[in-house]
C-alpha cells in the first residue's frame, strides 16, 4: 500500500516511526503539512531542505532523512524477496575474531591505511550491509573524533561511505608536504635486531608517503629509491659491498632482497655452527 502523508497526523506517525520525540513530531508535523510537501518529496529530503523548514537538531534531521530514504526504497515482491535475501545476506553479530577497527585523532597515513584494510575484512566477516556502513564507521571512531567529524561536517551519517571514509581521513591525519616524508626516508637505516625481510617492510611503507614519481613522466619511480635506500642502509658493510661489487647482476630490488636474505640466513648457519648448543657440546663431550 502506498505511503499517505497529506494530514498532519500522517506526516506526525511517520515521524514518530523515525524515533522523533513525540513533542517535536506534532511540531514538524505542522511544518510539513503547512509547506504542502508530499511522500513523493520524500527522497529529495535534504539536510539544507530540513533546516530551511525550520528543523536545525541534526539527530532529528538525521533520523528524518535516514527514515525517508527507508520509506522511498520500493517494496520487494514475494518473488524477488528469495534473490534479495541471496545477494543481501543478513549482517552477523561480530565476533571477537571481527573486531571493529578503531579510528582514534592523529592517525599517521600508514595507519589510517591499515584501517582501511582491517574496515573491509570487518565487512566481509560480519557481511555487513550497505545502509549500515556510515553507522558503523561512526562507531569506529572515539569520541574526539565523532566530535570532530560533526563539527567539521553536520550531516556527513548521509553521504556515501567512500566520501566518509574521505572526510574521516582529512580529521584525523595531518597533511604533511611529501619533502618531509622524503627526508626521513632518507634517514631510513636497518636496525641491529631488524631482518631484512621487516627491513624491506618498513621502507616500502614509508616510501608510500613519499610520492615518488618521475617529474616528467609522472611513472611510479618508488621501487628504484627503495633499492637505493635499502643497500644505503644495510648495517652489514661486507653485505652492502658484496651488492655493489654485483651491480651488473643485481640490479632489481627483488633480486637484491633475495640475496641479502640468502646472506642473512647464511651467517645465521654460520653463527649456529660456531657456537652449538650446549646440548649438543654435553651430547659430543660424552661419546
């Protein structure tokens, strides 16, 4: 049956069916029907609409269009239900392996990457719906943040969940120019207890902030400044000078990682057949 709402008391149910107070749906109620608008109108129901009516409380302005927007979706037919439920299946409560991510105030780059990533595997585990993407986000953020997003943008539970995720980026990380990020790439060194595998990590990541790009191309240059950084920054000095002797050889950072790794495990074997265990001197001391 089609939605009516040509009385006051139509358009006063459909805002108590929102959750609006019952004191301000008898008021609002009056408002609609005095500027004559129609369920028709309901999906063109905007935030800059609602305040021009007189409506300025954003949690009332939130559930109005969030409550229209429901309204407005066409009704599924007994037929069509079957498929829906097939390519919509129902959200699952999270579990403690879907934890939501968290989006705490001054997030580096990388970390706000990271949440990207851990958002979209919170959404495949808990096959979370379309419609509860803004709500979930706004959760994933602590009560700094929630504040900051509201101050920086009163309707932004409406927009789409890419342009969320946008505007959330902008609160809580800080544009730094990517010079900045350059230099302290630069200084990137491998630590004494650092493998060269996390060694690799670490400057990848960092490199990403970077921008690295050909200044007349514009092609992604990233790789080549990464291999010159890693062999730069090698704490083994017989290691750095056996891949610079090998240039001619070793001349991709794949095959460079895979050398120093090879060299790594090397004098690890080494170390381990220098200094056995001292099981293994008891074992040989009594034979």
């Amino acid at each position: 049956m089609a939605l009516r709402l040509n009385t006051e008391a139509q358009w006063e149910d459909f805002l108590k069916e929102a959750d609006i107070p019952e004191e301000e749906a008898t008021q609002y109620a009056k408002i609609f029907k005095d500027n004559r608008i129609k369920a028709a109108a309901l999906p063109d129901l905007t935030d800059v609409l609602l305040k021009t009516l007189g409506i300025t409380i954003i949690g009332d302005i939130l559930a109005i269009i969030r409550h229209a927007k429901a309204q407005s979706q066409p009704v599924p037919t007994q037929q069509q239900a079957p498929v829906a439920q097939t390519l919509a299946p129902a959200f699952k409560a999270p579990t403690a392996a879907a934890r939501l991510p968290t989006i705490t105030a001054d997030m580096t780059h990388q970390q706000y990457r990271k949440f990207r990533v851990d958002w979209e595997v919170y959404k495949q585990i808990t096959a979370m719906p379309t419609s509860h993407a803004q709500n979930h986000l706004y959760n994933a953020c602590n009560d700094d943040v929630q504040t900051s997003l509201i101050s920086c943008n009163s309707h932004c539970l409406t927009l789409s969940e890419p342009d969320l995720l946008n505007i959330i980026e902008t609160v809580v990380t800080k544009h730094t120019n990517p010079v900045v990020h350059t230099i302290q790439f630069r200084k990137q060194i491998q630590q004494d207890s650092e493998s060269i595998k996390d060694f690799v990590v670490r400057l990848k990541s960092t490199a990403v902030d970077c921008e690295f790009s050909c200044p007349k191309c514009k092609a992604d240059i990233s790789e080549s400044n990464i291999k010159d950084q890693f062999i730069s920054g090698l704490n083994n000095e017989t290691l750095q000078t056996d891949i610079l002797a090998k240039a001619d050889k070793l001349s991709e950072l794949e095959t460079i990682v895979k050398h120093a790794e090879a060299f790594e495990s090397a004098i690890r074997d080494q170390a381990n057949l220098n200094h056995p265990s001292s099981s293994s001197q008891i074992k040989g001391s009594s034979s």
